[in-house]
C-alpha cells in the first residue's frame, strides 16, 4: 500500500448548527483506525495517512464515523495534496479574485456539462459570481461577498445533482501546506 497524506474535506461543519470540536473529531477518526489525523482550521478539513486508491472508500467511512459518533449526518471529498494544488491552478479566477472571495466547490461525484450549463443559465442575473467548471469542482468567484450570495448550497445541488464543500483560495494553500 502506497501510503500518502490525505485531505478529507467536510460538507457542513461547523456551520448552520453542525458544531463539532476538531478534538473530538479527530479522536473518533483514530478511534476508527485512521492514521497520524490532524485537522486544519476549525471548518472540517481532515489530514491522514493513507493509500490514495482508497479515496471513495476514506470518504464514506469518514461520514459513516461523524454520524455514528456525533449524529451528523455529512459527506466527505478526499484529495490528495497535488489534487488540492491542481484545483488551484486550473480555477481560471485565482489569479485576478480576491483569495478570500476565489473558492473552489469540491463535488462529491462529476456532473455532467449539461449540468453546469443549467446552473449558469439559472444564475445568470441573480447576482454578480463568475463561475467555470472545474475537472471535479465548480470555481466560484464571489466578487462581493459569499455571505450574500444567492448560489447557496441548495441551489447548487438542485442544478448539479450531487453535493459539493467550498474551500476558498487561501485555506486550500493552508491545507496543502499543512500536508507538505
């Protein structure tokens, strides 16, 4: 087994009541038999060691752990750190958006380009975000503020059949930094 260092990003942590201390997450995870895990941020970014193959499978049992252990139900994407980078790089708004506004929608599965050309005809007029497809993410460009914004995560998986987690430019940095 190749073992590398994983990312497991977390669909609604902390955030609209779902309150978890990194602590407790992290002893579940080792409870469960995942290796060397540490978290970044306070907003459900996992880091562990093992075997990328095994990615979807990380994934699942990730979630299965949050909602036997704490009663959330979530989802995780697992990524390595060159598949963290690369969603950086090929975001066409990292170089002219502010890092902070710049996210990247990390998608549970890839929809398909009909997909996101509905998401942008239903977007288009509702508010002032550049959006662009990504290989396994939408790139979000949130000009003004995500706060405000109408492309909610609701509206999202109404148009994109499947759920996605945002990181914005500078934690995406973070984390791959933490994993070098």
């Amino acid at each position: 087994m190749a073992t590398v260092r994983l990312a497991a990003l977390l669909g609604s942590i902390n955030v609209g009541g779902n309150r978890l201390k990194m602590a407790d997450l992290r002893a579940a995870l080792e409870a469960a038999g995942f290796a060397n895990v540490a978290t970044v941020t306070a907003s459900g970014n996992v880091l562990f060691d093992g075997d990328p193959v095994h990615q979807p499978d990380y994934a699942a049992r990730i979630a299965e752990v949050i909602k036997e252990t704490f009663g959330i139900a979530t989802f995780a994407v697992v990524t390595t750190r060159e598949g963290l980078l690369g969603a950086v790089a090929e975001n066409p708004f990292a170089d002219d958006g502010a890092d902070n506004l710049v996210h990247v929608h990390f998608l549970e599965s890839k929809p398909g380009a009909e997909a996101f050309l509905q998401l942008a005809s239903d977007h288009e007029g509702r508010g002032s975000e550049r959006l662009a497809p990504g290989t396994a993410a939408l790139h979000i460009d949130f000009v003004d503020s995500a706060a405000n914004s109408k492309l909610t995560g609701p509206f999202l998986l109404r148009r994109l059949g499947c759920r996605g987690t945002a990181r914005n430019i500078r934690s995406i940095r973070r984390i791959a930094e933490a994993m070098a």
